[in-house]
C-alpha cells in the first residue's frame, strides 16, 4: 500500500523540517511540501497526518538476546514476541547476538538460527557469537562477511564464555581487511571469579551482593586489554554496555588518537543504580545484568559521553528473564540469570530523559538510536534513515504524549518492568515497516514473517565528528 505522510517535522540528526513523506513500493519515494499538489499519487495511497508529530527513521538495535541461555535458564522472548515489542516502542531492525554451536560449523549455527528467525515481524541481523575459536571458523571469516555476517562478538569476562588473548589476537588477524567489527564484552574472568569466591565463602549469597562480583575493575582492565590489542592489530572495535566513567574515557583516549573504537551503552546505565540492589532478595534479582548497575555518580559523565560523541550507540542489550521461575529461584547471585527487557522502552526512555531532560538535541536522539547504529554495522542507509530510496522504516513519535510505564502496558514477555512507575513525555503512535504499518497506537498490527534478514555491508570506519577514513593495513 501507498502512504503520503502529511505535514509532520522530518527529524534527522542535521536537520529537522516540517514535509510530507510519500512511501510507495515499500520505500520512501519522495520527501518534501504539498506532496500531494506536486506528485502523481495513487488514489489509493493512504494519507496519515502527522501534524505536531515527529517523523523518525526506525530504530536500530544492534544488541538483543533472543532466547539467551543464563545459569541454564532460556530467556523469554523469541523472535517474535521480541519484535512485537521492538515495533511497539519505535524499533524496526534488530541485531542480535547469535550464540556459536560448540562443535559444530559456523554455518550450522547461522543456519538454526536463521530458522528460529522465520516468524520475526522486524528485520533482523546478526552478531556472530564467538565462544570457542577454531580454526575452520578464522578460514570462514571471508565468506561470512561476503554473505553479510560482518560483526563477532567476543566476551573478556563471563568465564563461560570467554576467549583468552591468544584467541582473540587470532580473531583481530583472521578479521584485518576485511570489513569485519569486533564487538567486545569488556571484563576480566579472573577478577570476577576472585571476587564471587570471596564472597560466597564468606556467607555473602544475597542478589544484593552480585554488584560486589563484578567491580569495575575488571572493566577497566577489558576496555583497555582490547583497545590495545586491536591498535597493534589495526582492527576497528566496538564496545557493548559501557557502564562507567572509566572505561568511557579510556575508549574517548583511543578515538583521540584517531583510532576506530566505538561504544555502546543501554537506558539502564544511565537511568538506574546500584541503588536497586540495596533492596535485596527478589528486588534485587531484578536487576542482575552484567556489567552490573553502577553508582548513581556514574551517569553524569556517561550522558556527556553521548553528547560529545565518544559514544555512539544507545543499544537494549534485551535479555528478558522471567522473575517466576527464573530470577526469583537462584539460591546465590551466582545462580540468577543475568538480563533486563528493555527493547520496547529504549527510544522512549531516551527521548524522554535525553531530550525531554534537556541533556540531548532531538537530532543527536536520532543519530543514537537508528542513523549511527545503521551506519557502524553497514546497514545504512538502507535502514536508520529518513531519505529517498531508503526504506520506508518510519516512525511517527508524539511528543506530547505522556505514558507511566508499567509491567502490564508493554508488551516483552517477563512479569516485571526495570523501569516501573517511571513517567515518560514522548511516545511512538505508529511504526512502519518496509511500508507497511506494523503497530498503531499502542496495538501490534503486523504479522509474524513480514520481516526480513538484511545481509550487512562491510564497515567503513567513521572518524569521530568527521568523514569516513580508513586504516593503513
């Protein structure tokens, strides 16, 4: 179906100019005033007014878990659920991190995953998990990035998952030249297992002490391990979850110098504490995620962070373990799965404490939630823009429109809300996709499959507030 969208303010992060925008073919053919007087439309084109409202390109989340595994627990939501959720709150392309099968080939992994990715009902990418390096998966690193698998992530921590240096070094070679990020779960397994020892075999098994396992610490020691393996390997990087000021500025230090390091972080650092954990027990089970919730005094300069640019993506990191059942069981912090929902929240949350607070202009809101995200990970601009030839991924956001989020008004399929109470001014009324309309006013209605997996380009390396470069290889 056709859309001429009327009269709405057309915000991109350089401009912002009232225009109507008409979609046809699943795409955004034109973008300008009086479109109607000006175009030949077809009769049948839908008109939507979006007078006093935002158009915004859809969002981009590049870190979602769909049915994760923790402490041997799977997560809630699958692909489906998830992205009605996505969709819901103002996200129409996923990237999700895609666990590697120990013992068997890569592409048997992308293959399961692929399959479990049929009824999806927003497109979708995905992140290669690496957890165990072998050799015939550095061989297949070309190919894969050739088929649009150009990203592996890789854990420092998390001593289950985790790759040791010499593996990591392997990966940074097999990947130079080949247009491929390396996304960096910064941590340190050998910290964190001191810590969680120590603390356990002295009696300390409340979820009120999980904040005490993981100190910041190992992060530091993570961010800078990688940014100095990926300088010496000439490897552009991406950090996942950046959660404190110390880690924040040793990855500003390495943009400084020129090189291609990137950062992420999630609502969830910059709008809740450690504070939460004070509460114990199955309060405080809520809130186990890894890295942990930091200090309130932590997020000030993760929010300057954002607006100067050393960081670059607001990302879910969606992991949606139920309280029943799941986070409530764990008889130590050690044993809770750990994971927040957050995919549906995340543009509200932003705008809403990030512009709505005054701390973000309504350009650099849609730079972090769709356009840079887009563009790090070779999706745009086909996605994370508003623009002719993209596709017709649009957003209509009310900014008047005032929402109290609440466990029973979202739609992630867990029985509690991290973000209970909190009182939002800004929310998505319809979301489409591909020029179809997938959620309006607050009800999902798309379909399971409408959405698509998109092969992504390879990266191109963005210098920081400047035009694309590339590194001597």
């Amino acid at each position: 179906m056709d859309y001429l969208i009327e009269g709405g303010l057309v915000v991109t992060p350089k401009s912002q100019f009232k225009a109507d925008v008409y979609v046809s073919e699943g795409v955004i053919k034109a973008i300008g005033e009086d479109l109607k007087e000006k175009l030949e439309i077809s009769a049948d084109a839908e008109v939507i007014s979006a007078e006093g409202k935002y158009v915004l390109p859809g969002g981009v989340d590049v870190h979602v878990h769909f049915g994760a595994v923790s402490r041997g627990f799977a997560s809630a939501d699958d692909c489906q659920s998830g992205g009605i959720a996505a969709a819901l709150g103002g996200t129409t392309t996923i990237v999700e991190m895609m666990p590697q099968q120990q013992g068997l080939p890569i592409w048997k992994s992308l293959e399961d995953w692929r399959e479990r990715s049929v009824n999806s009902v927003v497109d979708y990418s995905c992140h290669v998990m690496v957890t165990g390096l072998t050799s015939e998966l550095l061989k297949e690193i070309p190919l894969l990035v050739e088929n649009g698998y150009t990203s592996f992530k890789v854990f420092l921590g998390t001593d289950d998952k985790r790759i040791d240096d010499f593996e990591f070094l392997s990966l940074l070679e097999a990947t130079r030249g080949s247009g491929a990020v390396i996304l960096v779960s910064a941590g340190n397994a050998g910290i964190e297992k001191y810590f969680t020892l120590r603390l356990l075999e002295t009696g300390k098994k409340d979820a009120c002490y999980y904040v005490q396992s993981k100190p910041i610490l190992g992060e530091i020691e993570g961010t800078s391990k990688a940014i100095t393996l990926a300088e010496a390997a000439k490897v552009p990087i991406y950090f996942t979850h950046v959660s404190c000021r110390e880690a924040l500025r040793l990855v500003a230090a390495a943009r400084q110098r020129g090189l291609p390091v990137f950062g992420e972080t999630c609502p969830h650092y910059l709008l809740l504490s450690s504070e939460y954990y004070q509460r114990g027990g199955t309060e405080a089970a809520k809130y186990v995620v890894n890295p942990p919730l930091r200090e309130r005094s932590q997020q000030g300069e993760l929010w300057r962070g954002l607006q100067s640019g050393s960081l670059d993506v607001i990302a879910s990191d969606h992991c949606s373990f139920r309280l029943t059942g799941q986070k409530a069981i764990g008889e130590t912090f050690n044993d809770i799965p750990s994971g927040l929902p957050g995919i549906e929240t995340r543009v509200p949350l932003l705008y809403s404490a990030g512009v709505g607070g005054g701390r973000l202009s309504l350009g650099r809101f849609v730079d972090l939630v769709a356009e840079m995200p887009a563009r790090i990970f070779g999706l745009f601009p086909r996605k994370g823009a508003v623009a002719v030839g993209s596709d017709a991924d649009l957003v209509i956001f009310d900014p008047g429109k005032e929402v109290e989020l609440t466990c029973s008004s979202l739609h992630q399929k867990v029985d509690y809300c991290p973000y209970e109470g909190f009182r939002l001014k800004g929310y998505p009324e319809l979301t489409m996709l591909r020029g179809r309309v997938i959620a309006k006013r607050g009800e999902f209605v798309g379909q399971p499959g409408l959405g698509s997996f998109i092969p992504r380009k390879p990266f191109e390396a963005l210098a920081p507030g400047s035009g694309a470069f590339r590194l001597e290889v």
